[in-house]
C-alpha cells in the first residue's frame, strides 16, 4: 500500500520574507554610511589641526629666531585665509620671584621674553578651534 503523498509547500520566499531582508539590509547599509561618514569627518578634522599645529610650530620658530627681538604682536593668515595666526612677543616675568632677584635683573643688558602664537582654524562643527604654543627666549633689553 501506498501512503497518499502530502501537496508540496511552493519554494521560495514570501513576499513578506523578502521586505523584512529588505528592511534590515537597508539598516545595516545606512549604519555602514553613517560610519564611514564619520570616519572620513574625524580624518578631516585631524587634517586640519594637524595643518594649525604645522602653521604654529613654524610662525613661532620664526618669531622666536627674529634678532633682536624686540616685543609686539604680528598677525597673518594662511591656507587662503582658513587658518590665522596671531604671534605675540611680551616680556617674561615669573610668578612669585624674590623682588631683591628682579631689582637684580634689572641691571643686566638681556631679559627674558615669552614668544606666543595663537592660531585659529575652522571646525568641523562649523566654530572655531583656537591652538595656543609659547617658549621663552633671551633677548637685549628694549632701549627706548
């Protein structure tokens, strides 16, 4: 005797199966950009501050090196104008220095000065993003 054979179930997938493959390949590929988005922003941004850093560290090197030096501020852009810089030149004075060590420098020929560069630079947020590097230097004494 033979048993009557079960009718077959169609193959393949529902309508139903594939929009739900659809939705989820969908989430994982928006995830994917959103990632990869992110990625390409943060090289950007390390870009551009790796630019700023570059711009301070040699408009310092140049300021600090001018002979003689003498105090002021000077300003300039670079980069077509994304990244400016503004260098400072002023006289050191450590805080809380014995007065009887100050009245003493005062009689030598050289003083202490500190060179500082503020740089300003666009982020990636739309603001801006200021970097700050100082040394201090020997210079003569400013005769006016």
């Amino acid at each position: 005797m033979r048993r009557p054979r079960a009718p077959r179930r169609p193959r393949g997938f529902s309508l139903l199966e594939v929009l739900v493959a659809f939705a989820i390949l969908a989430l994982v590929g928006t995830a994917l950009f959103q990632l990869f988005s992110s990625g390409l922003n943060n090289a950007a941004a390390a870009d551009d501050y790796s630019r700023a850093v570059l711009v301070a560290e040699s408009v310092l090197a140049e300021t600090a090196s001018t002979q003689p030096l003498r105090e002021g501020t000077t300003q300039g852009t670079f980069d077509d104008g994304r990244i400016e810089w503004t260098a400072q030149v002023v006289p050191y004075t450590p805080q809380g220095i014995n007065p009887d060590t100050e009245r003493g420098s005062d009689t030598l020929p050289i003083r202490l000065y500190r060179v500082s560069v503020d740089v300003a630079f666009a982020a990636p947020t739309g603001g801006r993003r200021t970097l700050s590097l100082a040394t201090t230097r020997l210079g003569a004494k400013d005769v006016r």
